[in-house]
C-alpha cells in the first residue's frame, strides 16, 4: 500500500513527508478508496482465518495439557453455596457418592473451615521463626569468625594479648547466644499455641461430624420453625472433661457470635453483608431469619459453604461438573474446574455469597469511577504535550518553538506518548486493588485472567480511541448525544490525523522492553536485600518475583493484544505502524522468550485461558479496523459504495465471534477422550502426568507441618502434651 499511496495517492498530504506512505496522501475521491474497500475485506478474512487456524492447534495443545494433569487436579471439583444441611465432610461425601448411584466415588472432602485465629497466630509464629533464624545465622558468623581469629592468632605467636584482644567478641557472643535463646523460646511458645489452637480446630470439626451423622432428618426440616435453645450450642458439642483451658476460651467466644447473630439476624440482609465484609463474623447472614437448631449454628460457625472434592478417577470428577444443576435451584452447589493447589485463595472462597454480591456492585462502580477519572486526564495529556496547542496560551511557548524548531519536534513527538505510557503503566496496579478487594477470586491466576480483560479495555479505549478524539473531546460528546454515527467520522478522522502520535508510541514501547529486559526492579531489591539477609542467595529468593501487577501475564497479555489492535487499526490508514509492530513482536518473541523460561520464576498455570482472551481481543480489534475505514471512506472517497462494501464486513467479524465461542470445545476434554482415559485406568496402563504442586486441597494451616515435615522446638508440657499426641 506504501508505494500506492506515495505515487498515486494525489499528494494530499502535502510537505508532510511521513504521511507520504498513507492514506493521508490519498487525494478527495481517489480511485484508491476502491481498492481500500476490498482490501478490508481480504484483511478481515485473512486475520479470521488465521485466529481459527491457530485456535484448531491451540485446542490440540490444550487436551494434551488436561490430559497431564496430576492426579489430584484433575480429578478434583470446586463445590461452592453448599446447602447447610450438607455442609459437612461426611454429608457431602455421601451427598456426592448418591448422585452417581451410590457408588464410592469421593476420595476425600475438604470443607473450608474459619480459621483466622489459628492464621493469626501462624503468622505471629512465623515472624518469630524469622528473627530466631537471622539471630541463629549471626551467631554463627560471629562464631566461625571468632574461632578464625584465635587460629590466626595462635599461629602467629601471639599468645600473651590473645586473652585481652579477644575478651570483647566473647561479651558480644554471649550476648548473641541470650539472644538466640530468648528467640528460640519466643518461637516455641508461638509453635505450641499454634498446635492448641490447630487441635481445638479440629476438635470441634470432629463434634460437629458426629452431631450432625447422628441428626434425625427433622432437624434439617426447612419447613419446620423452632427456636435456638438456651446455651451454648458449641458448648454442647465440646466435652469439658478434658480440662483444656483453650477450650473454655474457644467456647466463650462461640457465645459471643451467637448472641451477635441474634441481634444481627433483625438487620436487612445486605447491610449484614456489608458488615460481614468489614470483619464482622456474621457467617449466618446466608439466612437472615431465626436460626433453626444448636446444630445448624455451630456448623454455620465452623465451616464455610465451599469445598474441595477430589474424586477416585477423572471420569467421575469430569461427569460430577457435567451433570449439574444438582438441583432445581441454581445458586446450590455451584460446580467448577479446581484451580492449581498451590495457588488456590483459601480466604475469598470461605466468604458467602452476598458478601461478594454486595462488592460486587460496589467494585463496578469503582471501575466506572476510574474511567471518568482517566477520561480528562488522557484528554490533557494528548492535548497538552504538543507545543502547537500549548501556543495559543502562553507567547512564550510559541516563540520557543519558533526558535528551536527541532526541539520542539522532538517534544511533540515523545512527550504525549511517554506520558500516555506513564499513566497508562499505573492502571494495572489500581486495577489489581479493586479487583482483590472487590471480586471473588479463587486463584491468584483467575485475577490474572480478570486483570488481562479489564486492563485490555482501558488500553484500547484511552490508547486508541480518546486519543484519536482527545483534541475534541467535548465536541464529540455533545455530538454523539445529537447524532450517534457522528462519533464513527470523529473515531476516523481522528485516527488519521494520529498516525504520527502511534508511531511515536511504538518507539518508546520499545525503550520500556529494553528496560524489563535489564530487570532493574529485581536489581534493585536484591542490592538492598542484600543488606539485610545473611546470604546472597536469600537476597536473590526475596527479591522475587516481578511485580505481578505490570510484569504479571494478565497485563502483559492485555498490552500485546492492544499492540496488534493498534497495528490492525492502522494496517491501511498507515502502512509503516504494520512494520513497528512487526518489530514490537519480534522484541517481545526474543525477550519474554528468555525471561519466561530462565530469568523468571513459574507461576501458576490455568492451560490456555490468557491465549483465548487475547485471540478474542485480536476479534475486536477487527471491529474497530472495519468501523474506522468505513468512516474513512465515507469522507474521503467521494461515493457511499466504498464505505458499504467496507461495512458489510461488519457482519461477517460478528458472526464469526458468534460462531468463535461455540465452535471450539477446550475449557475441558470431550466426552470420548474421556472414555479412553478411564479404559486406560481400568486396564492399569502407566500414565505420564505432571507432579503436584500440593498433594491435596486441605488449608494450609490446618496441615500439622511441624508434626510431620520440619523440625521444630517443642516445649514438653502437660498443656501441650495431648495436642502433639492427638
């Protein structure tokens, strides 16, 4: 198209050499524009064809990735608002085991239980640990240095000033050692409360399953009011016989929720949410009526609506997400694909459903916030970093520019795109804290994959399209309100008198690649962690990973899919942006390419989710290519029929989205793969699957990790003594 533009395009761009090789070149009514029409056509089909083509490979990739997965991932579900009256491991077992016939086909339950408190207290524990072990290390070092120097000594000859010279290393060695054992003491008072606490747990889970396998199905009658009676229930299902006071605590605190519960219960239902997402313990709120039964409050107390459910085989996990709903109400028993062991949120999943629908709303309304607050400010960063504009101002400015004319180029040329770059490389950041605070996220990756849509949507809409208009902002709004289509000629023209603006875009996406590639930030920290950690090797662990939040897959999927937008959108209008994306993919194939697989550490992976996204996106990306050249052609070629053959291809894009969504089965297997993997299990053939991050789907803190796996410092008390054993 270069050469077209440049030597038959009629010279309507005049002294402006750059735009010589586009379509602003192309002179009013132009037999070129003809020649355009079609050409959106072909472009439309090739990039379709193409995403398909690469869709097909992708889906071959994707059953070979599901079909290694580990064991314990692939034959494990995600059950959310699970009813109350199954909401305990052996209810939901046999819950489980009777929708396949009643036949043993759950391996185990994981029931999410409240925790904080037992956290809390790993997470005091762990600081302890921390400063025990930075003591231990210097005591070492200041050991080995001192044997060092009475060797040197020695050596030397130097036998009658080795007492005195050496006296004050033994003070301050004496004095690390005091240290050390004060810390060590600290450590293991916060380990044994860690193991009380941990045993009280899982005492009273072991209460609640034995009260409620012994319940009549009366109790659970919906339909049957009746009244919490007086007391504790927890203090009925917890023995005293045991003369454990953390028993006695725990069941003082249980009475304090309840009588909360019974002065919230009258509250509205969604001002209970709200003051459940403040911390407040109101877990009942999923029934804002009376509560029914001592046995119902103390397992609305203990557990959560949510579980892991991991299966025997993967045929009975994959048929349990596919036989849903379980029943006539759709909000029960909400089935889904579990996420990667090791990067499963624990806290967001044990929160209730109207927690998240109340946050849910609120975090809308945030997003929409930001948007209106990004609007004026890319507006007044594309307006006001061209020295032409700021002219009209200030004399000033205008006899700079006049004087330095070169500089004044060079200004106009980087400034906008660098400060787009600069304000548009905050937005994942903020982004990332709406989303943590106000959407439910059952993985770190999911947020990941949350972060690449909404980061995506503001990349193409303030990097493409309020730019293009961003000169006449208001003018275009108080048009649209009149006539809607008037925003495709603004969009267009727009476009066309930005080329020079996205060329300068690229140039310093480039810098900002060279940059990442150098890994300053990581540099950084290691220089300053190195200062405050024994080894260099513990620098060089704290000083990872990246910042998740711009160097994180979302955001960096969302900004190549914007580059190919960009490029697609100016594939006509402006022939030389093609060949900068080239370069830009070229870049990112070469060094993501390395940092991914050497200089990076793994992140969790959900097989293919971000890929699909950004094909989706490259979809819309042609959207925007065929609304922009219809408007295109509409004003510059002199004949309504270009621009309808250019828009009819409209039609075809959404269609193909349409058909895109549904033609390709790869969230999971199909139902054959599946049959031929359960025959392979029967028969006992060897299956090559990928280890497990984590050998099962149980919270962390309820793992005795310092029972079974790490040493640790154990005071032998009688208090502690039935808790280790048990």
């Amino acid at each position: 198209l270069a050469p077209l533009h440049v030597f038959f395009g009629g010279n309507a761009a005049g002294s402006d050499y750059l735009s010589w090789q586009g379509f602003a070149n192309v002179e009013q009514g132009s037999k070129l524009c003809w020649l355009h029409a079609f050409l959106v056509w072909y472009v439309v089909l090739f990039v379709d064809t193409r995403i398909y083509k690469f869709q097909k490979k992708f889906v071959k990739l994707r059953v070979h990735w599901l079909q290694k997965l580990s064991h314990v991932e692939s034959c494990t579900i995600l059950v959310e608002n699970i009813p109350l009256r199954h909401r305990t491991v052996a209810g939901l077992r046999k819950y489980m085991n009777n929708m396949f016939a009643g036949r043993e086909v759950v391996h185990e339950v994981h029931l999410l239980a409240y925790t904080e408190q037992l956290e809390s207290l790993i997470a005091t524990r762990d600081v302890a640990k921390v400063a025990m072990e930075r003591a231990k290390e210097r005591a070492e070092c200041a050991t080995r240095a001192r044997a060092e120097a009475e060797a040197a000594r020695l050596e030397a000859g130097e036998h009658e000033d080795y007492t005195i010279v050496l006296a004050t290393p033994r003070i301050l060695l004496d004095m690390m050692n005091s240290t050390l054992e004060d810390l060590e003491a600290e450590y293991s008072t916060h380990q044994d409360e860690v193991v009380a606490e941990r045993y009280r747990l899982k005492k009273i889970m072991a209460k609640v399953e034995a009260k409620a396998e012994d319940a009549d199905e009366e109790e659970w009658d919906d339909e049957a009011p009746s009244q919490v009676a007086d007391g504790d229930p927890v203090d009925m299902l917890v023995d005293q016989t045991d003369g454990d006071t953390s028993m006695d605590e725990a069941q003082s605190e249980a009475a304090v929720k309840i009588q909360r519960s019974w002065r919230a219960r009258k509250m509205p239902a969604m001002l209970l949410g709200l003051k459940s997402s403040l911390g407040f313990k109101f877990r009942h709120i999923a029934r804002p009526f009376a509560l029914k039964s001592e046995l119902e409050t103390a397992i609305t107390e203990t557990y959560s609506s949510t579980a892991f459910v991991t299966f025997n085989t993967r045929y009975d996990a994959i048929m349990a997400r596919r036989i849903i709903p379980y029943t006539p109400d759709r909000e029960e028993f909400v089935v889904s694909e579990a996420p990667d062991p090791s990067d499963v949120n624990y806290n967001n999943l044990k929160k209730d459903a109207l927690h998240w629908k109340t946050w849910n709303s609120v975090g809308i309304a945030l997003i929409i916030l930001l948007f209106l607050m990004f609007l004026p400010t890319i507006a007044f960063i594309s307006s006001f970093s061209n020295l032409n504009n700021l002219s009209s101002y200030s004399p000033r400015i205008e006899e700079f520019a006049a004087q330095n004319p070169k500089l004044a180029g060079m200004w106009n040329g980087i400034a906008g795109a660098l400060g787009l770059n600069i304000v548009l490389g905050f937005l994942p950041t903020v982004l990332v804290l709406i989303s943590q605070a106000c959407f439910k996220q059952t993985a770190n990756a999911w947020a990941q994959l949350r972060l690449q849509k909404l980061y995506f949507l503001f990349l193409v809409v303030f990097q493409l399209l309020i730019v293009s208009m961003a000169s006449s902002m208001m003018n275009a709004m108080v048009d649209f309100a009149h006539n809607p289509l008037s925003l495709v000629d603004r969009l267009s023209m727009g476009m066309c008198r930005t080329t020079h603006f996205f060329l300068s875009v690229f140039v310093i996406q480039w810098a900002a690649m060279g940059m990442e590639h150098t890994r300053y930030v990581q540099l950084i920290k290691y220089m300053l962690f190195k200062k405050t950690h024994a080894t260099s090797l513990d620098a060089a662990i704290a000083a990872e990973p990246e910042d998740q939040d711009y160097y994180g897959i979302g955001a960096r999927s969302a900004r190549v899919a914007s580059i190919f937008v960009i490029g697609l959108a100016f594939v006509s209008l402006c022939p030389l942006i093609s060949l900068m994306s080239l370069i830009s993919f070229c870049l990112l194939r070469v060094l993501l390419g390395y940092h991914v697989v050497y200089a990076e550490t793994r992140k969790a992976d959900i097989g293919g989710h971000f890929w699909v996204t950004m094909l989706k996106h490259c979809q819309v990306g042609m959207i925007i290519y065929v609304i922009c050249m219809t408007g295109v052609l509409a004003e510059r070629s002199g004949s309504r029929y270009p621009a309808l053959i250019a828009a009819s291809s409209l039609v075809y894009v959404i269609e193909s989205m349409i058909v895109f969504d549904g033609k390709f089965f790869w969230e999971s297997i199909c139902h054959e793969q599946v049959m031929q993997a359960q025959r392979e299990a029967e028969e006992g053939k060897a299956v090559d699957v990928r280890e497990p991050t984590r050998e099962s789907y149980i919270q962390p803190e309820l793992i005795d990790e310092e029972l079974y796996n790490t040493p640790r410092i154990v005071k032998r008390t009688p208090n502690n003594m039935a808790a280790i054993g048990e």
